[in-house]
C-alpha cells in the first residue's frame, strides 16, 4: 500500500513545541468527554438527528484523544524511569535504562501521529469509493497482476471490516486475471486509506506465461474514486424547461457511480 506524502511542516519538534501542542488540544479533549455524556443522555437519544450529529463528532474524535492519551500514558512511563536512573538500586536502573529507547520510539512515533491527525481533513475520507482496476502493457501477465491486485485490495478491506462489490468486470483470456474490473468498496475512512493508490501500478517478475524463465515488465493503472452525493439527473431539464415557464419534476439518486479515470 502506498503511503500518503507527508506534508513539509511535520518535522521533528522538540519536547517544548509538543507540549504547546497538547495543551492546545486539551479542550479537545474536554469536548470528548462532554460528547459521551451527551450520548448517555436519554433527551438526546430520543431525537435521532441530534444523536447522529453527535456519534458522528464523536467518531470524528475518537482516533485523536485516543493518541493523545496515548502520548501521555508513555510520557509519564519515561518520566518515571527517568527518576529510576537516579537510584542507587542497580537492578532497578538496568530495567530502567532497558525500556528508555522503546519508550522513546513510541513517544516519537505518537507524536507523528498526532501532528498527521491534527491535518485539515479531506471532506471525502469517510465516503464509500469506486476502485478500477485496468490492466495495462504486458499482455496476459498484465492481466494477471490485475487479478492480483484486486485480491490484495479485496482482502484489505476484509481486514478493515469493510464490505466489497464488483460492480462490473471484464475476464482477460488465456491464463486468468481481468482486463478491467470496477468494484465498490464500502466502509469509514475507505477514501481517506485508499486515495493514495491511484495512478500505474508496475511489477517485474518472472510470470507463468514465460516458459524461459525471463523478467517480464507489466503494468496496470488503479483508480480510486469516492462515491457521488445525491445527484440532481433534472439539471439539464432545468435549463430547457425554464425557458419554457415549467418546473420540471426533480429526482435524485444517491450513490452513484463517477465517471472513472480512463474508464472509455
């Protein structure tokens, strides 16, 4: 899986600048706990709206105060093997001095985490998507590392509990694969873990194809797209109908599947 870029200002900060970071989230923090007690309060329970509009901030949340406290469980943990260096028991400084990098690899790596976290969020990463799988250069082996690829993202978003539906496919001939399959994959957060696949997928291998035992070069392009909002069909219709003086009648569908990159 490819990992999304990482943007210029998440460089290494020093205790201080992290600590003026956490104390801007503890109102966050505070905002966590007042949403669970809303969610407990049988007023706002009776009105589905409401709840949802709270579940939601507070799924929204969730990931966040969970790395912060995180951040501070480990922080008091190194804190206190700190003092365990001063001692005089050498037994307890051992264990100490043991556990200090661990401790101090998990610290850095939260600390990522919480910067990656705080990020202006992409209005489409809750949002069900589209994945099209083409196969590309290569011939048959490019269709089946096609097949391949699919397989890997169908499984990795059986491990997220996410659920997957082809909606249509194209079989490539002789040894299997596909020439192009399209799939909706449903699930929290599918954009937001799959977005940054999009693009030409490449592979060098020796394929079952090659009696000869040569490296063979294929390709194929992935494009991931999230699924549409409600769509108004009745734009066109507006336009025309208006010049007429009439008001067309509107209808909508939900979820609707955009026009793919390189789809033809």
């Amino acid at each position: 899986m490819r990992l999304p870029p990482s943007p210029p200002f998440l460089k290494k900060q020093n205790g201080k600048a992290m600590d003026k970071i956490l104390n801007k989230l503890r109102d966050i923090e505070l905002r966590y706990r007042e949403l669970e007690g809303l969610l407990s309060d049988p007023q706002v329970v009776s009105k589905q709206g409401l709840y949802q509009k709270y579940a939601k901030e507070h799924a929204d949340l969730t990931e966040l105060v969970d790395a912060i406290r995180s951040y501070e469980k480990v922080k008091t943990s190194l804190a206190q093997n700190q003092e365990l260096l001063a001692e005089s028991d050498e037994e307890l400084k051992a264990l100490a001095k043991e556990e200090m990098p661990q401790l101090q690899e998990q610290l850095a790596a939260l600390e990522e985490k919480i910067k990656v976290l705080l990020l202006p969020k992409d209005p489409n990463d809750d949002k069900n998507v589209f994945l099209e799988i083409r196969a590309g250069t290569g011939g048959d082996e490019a269709g089946l590392f096609a097949g391949d690829l699919f397989r890997m993202y169908a499984r990795y978003a059986e491990s997220q509990g996410w659920k997957v539906e082809i909606v249509s496919s194209s079989p490539a001939g002789g040894m299997g694969g596909f020439k192009e399959i399209i799939a909706q994959i449903e699930g929290r957060g599918a954009y937001s873990r799959l977005k940054y696949e999009s693009g030409t997928h490449r592979v060098q291998r020796v394929p079952v194809t090659e009696a000869q035992g040569r490296i063979h070069t294929s390709a194929v392009t992935v494009a991931i797209m999230p699924e549409a909002e409600d769509v108004d069909r009745s734009a066109n219709a507006d336009i025309s109908n208006d010049k007429a003086g009439e008001k067309p009648a509107r209808r909508k569908t939900k979820g609707s599947c955009p026009t793919l990159i390189g789809a033809g």
